[in-house]
C-alpha cells in the first residue's frame, strides 16, 4: 500500500523531501504569504547563535577576571596582616630588649 503522509504523520520530517503545498482552489490567487528565502533567516540564527557565544564568554571572562581581582586583594591583605603582625611582634621584642639592658644597667 502507497499511502502519503499526511500533515500529522509526514513521510519524512525534512521541509526539502516534502511535497510542496498546493494553492487552494477556495483563496484568491495572491492571499497567501509569498514563500521568502530562509537562507538569511538561517544566517541571522547563526549569528545570533555567535553573538550569544561570544557574550557567554564575555561574560566567563569577566567573572575570571573579577575573581582574579579578588585573589589578588586577598592575598594583599594577607600580606599587610602579617606584616602588621610581624612589626608587633619586633616592638614587643625591641621593648623586652630595653627593659632588659635598664635591669642590667641598674644592678
């Protein structure tokens, strides 16, 4: 049995091996929507699709780059805390030194 698709169950679902529409005897000729290209809707949709890539990867080499930003600020006060830390420590010392040299001096 040779039976055609129909419009629920095409014989093949690519738009090219279809069997192109028939005008209907019951519309004037010229109602219906004139068939337009699709090779430039085909290109703006790839392009579209590079613009969106592209501003996903802006967008991963913003984030990269603040969090890059942020490391950098984490180790800089990490540094200035044991620096800070660090300098106490010599002035506690350098007092204990003092204290110590007037008791030797003093007996």
């Amino acid at each position: 049995m040779n039976t055609a698709g129909t419009i629920d169950r095409p014989l093949t679902h690519d738009p090219k091996k279809q069997a192109p529409m028939k005008p209907s005897t019951s519309e004037p000729a010229g109602s219906a929507i004139p068939d337009s290209t699709t090779s430039g809707a085909t290109e703006a949709r790839q392009n579209r699709t590079r613009e969106m890539q592209l501003m996903q990867e802006a967008l991963a080499r913003a984030h990269m780059h603040d969090r890059l930003h942020d490391a950098h600020r984490q180790r800089q006060a990490t540094r200035l805390a044991v620096a800070q830390r660090m300098q106490r420590r010599a002035e506690r010392a350098s007092l204990r030194a003092r204290r110590a040299l007037a008791m030797a001096v003093m007996q």
